[in-house]
C-alpha cells in the first residue's frame, strides 16, 4: 500500500495538465452547489422576512368599494378597528390603526387657504408625502399626537417664520352637515416639531383635538374622513379576511366596505417560493451531473492507463489495490479541488455548506468507481499482448 501511495505521489506532477482538470472541474461544481444553499438560504430568510415585517394596509371605503375623501365615519367604525369587546371586533387582527378629520383655516400667518390636519399616528398615508420627515423638538415625540393635546406640527419655513413656539389660528368645519352655516374656532397651538419638506399651509395635530375643534364648528358627532390600518400579523390574513366577511355585506350592500391591499404581498412570496423551488430542482441535477463526471473523467483517465494497469498487474499487484489506486487517485484530486471550493465560497459568501460540500465528492467518488472497477479488471494477457 505505501507503494501505491509513493506511486501516485509521483505520478500526479507528471500528469499535472489532467489532475488541474479535475481539480478545476471539482472545484466549479462545489462552488456552484455552495451558491445553490446560499441562494436558498438567502431567500428563505427574505420569505421568513417579508412573511414578518411586510405591511399589508387595510383601509375604510365607501359603499362601492371606492377610495373617497370626507367618509364621515363614525365612531361605531374607530371601535371595530380598536375595541375588542366590539360586536365583529376585527381589533385583534390590525395595529397602527389611523385616523384623520381635516380642517379648514381661515385666519392666522397662513391667510384663508390652509388646512389642519388631525391624525392620530404619523404614516404614510395621512397625507405628509414620501419624502416628508417629522422632526420633533426636545421633550415630544410621536406620543403627543395620541392625546387630545392643543399641540401641532408645521413645516420648516412656517415654523421659521413664527414668533416663538405658539401658533394661532382661525378654523371651521370643511362640510355644514349638523348645522346650516359652520363657526368658526380660535385655537391656540404649541409647536412640538417640524415637517421637512412640508406644505406651509398645512398643520398638523392630534386627531382628538382636530376632532374637538370640528365639534365646536359645526356641532358634530365623532367622526374621522379616513380609516386605515396595517395587519399585524400576516399568517392570520385569512382570518381576518373571514372575519371581515362576517362585519361587511357585499358591495353596494352597506355604507362602508374595507380592503386589504395584500395582492402585492402575496405576488411577493409566490415569487421567492419560485426561486426557492428552482434552486430545490437544481441542486439534485448538480449531484447527479457529480456522478455522470466522476464516471466520465475517471474513465478518460485510465482507459489511457490500462496498458499501465496491466504492467503492474503483471509484477504481482492485485486487482484490490488496483482499484484502491485508480478511486484514491480521483478522491484525492476530488477533495483538494473541493476544499478549494468550500474555502473560496466561505470567503466570499461568509459562510460555506459542508454537507452539500461532502455530497457533492459521496457523488464523485461513486462515479469514479465504475471506471475503477473496469480498470481493476484488467485482462492483463490480453492487453500485453495487443501491445506487443
């Protein structure tokens, strides 16, 4: 056995073209298995993330199912989004839930064409733009605006072109629903931020306290124009699209109808699932293509030996070590090749998959042994003899 070893340690320089061949071949498909598990990691982890922390939006409509402004909705809706002692609560299936009542202002540094915007939560949606960024003063934060504080928010210019931190204004009611002619209401406002890339006519403040000046307007109930929320847990979209069934009648049925904005979300995990599902079809064609090579590059190697075999057949080594030769030969270049591949993949990925690692040279070395067993059986007579 120590003969064989000195043998095919002397023999590979000599037949280094075909040993960086395998090498190299070795070498490509454990990296390209590797970038299979890491792709597939990756995006099970973006499923797992997306499932997490994707916000799927719920919003109030009217009775046709339609988007409009000035919904008027009352405070029997706001309790079925936040109390979950509600008849049909859906409070258990949604957070963030935002709320908005708009007010003209008719008097104060803006002129007649400003509006104050009550919200009770700062989203996308409530009005402020993609761009716009909240920056609150020393002392508040966003928890200012789920009171009924006479606090607000403008945008930078405004907010510089104030005297100190008041801010005074003249507002009424956008609609005289409850009484034929709106009031108007003085109200006095303590700035506690500033809206980057905000409209100068626009303010904002809680959403209580807009309501509380839009009750002395006009004389009205609670009431918001918009009702949206996000999902809080997307693995229990199904039951809250049940339960919405059982609050909602079909459209044109009842005075309000919600959506749940989940197309996109769903189209988002169909496609990873078709990525994770490609790269589970693949990886199973890159074992068997390890076999089909090691069968394939073992055999080209020693059909180019056999009159190799034979010699050494002749001098008294068995058929055993024979084959022991020819698998080890191809192991050996298989894991130096291999060991390439997992480190170089480790380096660039920051990680590597040893059991795939592992697999892939189980496979190779399998093919390897048809090739070795043919080299093991060796007719020796019969080789010699064509050679002579």
């Amino acid at each position: 056995m120590w003969f064989l070893f000195k043998y095919f340690i002397i023999r590979l320089p000599r037949d280094n073209f075909r040993s960086l061949s395998v090498t190299a071949l070795a070498f490509a498909l454990v990296f390209l298995i590797n970038v299979m598990g890491g792709v597939r990691e990756r995006q099970q982890e973006e499923y797992e993330r997306v499932r997490r922390d994707y916000e799927v939006a719920i919003e109030m409509l009217d009775g046709e199912g339609a988007a409009a402004e000035d919904l008027f909705i009352d405070d029997m809706y706001f309790a079925l989004f936040t109390d979950p002692d509600a008849l049909f609560s859906l409070a258990g299936y949604v957070k963030d839930v935002l709320v908005i009542r708009e007010l003209d202002i008719v008097g104060g540094p803006f002129g007649p064409e400003g509006s104050l915007i009550g919200v009770s939560a700062f989203a996308a949606d409530n009005g402020l733009g993609p761009d716009a960024v909240v920056a609150f003063l020393d002392g508040y934060n966003e928890s200012a605006f789920m009171t009924g504080e006479n606090v607000c928010v403008v945008s930078e210019n405004a907010y510089g072109a104030l005297d100190g931190g008041i801010l005074k204004i003249t507002v009424r009611a956008l609609y005289p629903r409850w009484r034929e002619e709106v009031e108007t209401v003085e109200a006095e406002l303590a700035i506690v931020g500033v809206v980057r890339s905000g409209i100068d006519a626009v303010v904002y403040c809680p959403f209580i306290t807009a309501n509380e000046l839009g009750r002395m307007s006009d004389g009205s109930p609670f009431y918001s124009d918009k009702l949206s929320a996000v999902v809080s847990d997307n693995d229990r979209l199904d039951e809250l699209r049940e339960a919405a069934k059982r609050r909602f009648a079909p459209v044109g049925t009842t005075k309000f109808q919600i959506v749940i904005y989940d197309s996109l979300y769903f189209e988002l995990l169909a496609r990873i699932k078709q990525n994770i599902s490609f790269v589970e079809v693949v990886t199973p064609v890159l074992y068997l293509l390890s076999v089909c090579m090691g069968v394939a590059v073992s055999y080209l190697l020693t059909r180019r030996r056999t009159h190799e075999f034979a010699v050494m057949r002749s001098t008294g080594v068995s058929r055993a070590d024979i084959f022991f030769t020819a698998v080890s030969e191809q192991a050996a270049l298989c894991l130096f090749g291999a060991a390439i591949g997992f480190v170089l993949f480790a380096l660039t990925w920051g990680g590597a998959f040893w059991t795939r690692t592992l697999a892939f040279c189980i496979c190779y070395v399998l093919g390897t042994l048809v090739s070795a067993a043919r080299a093991a059986g060796t007719n020796v007579l019969e080789i010699l003899g064509k050679k002579e």
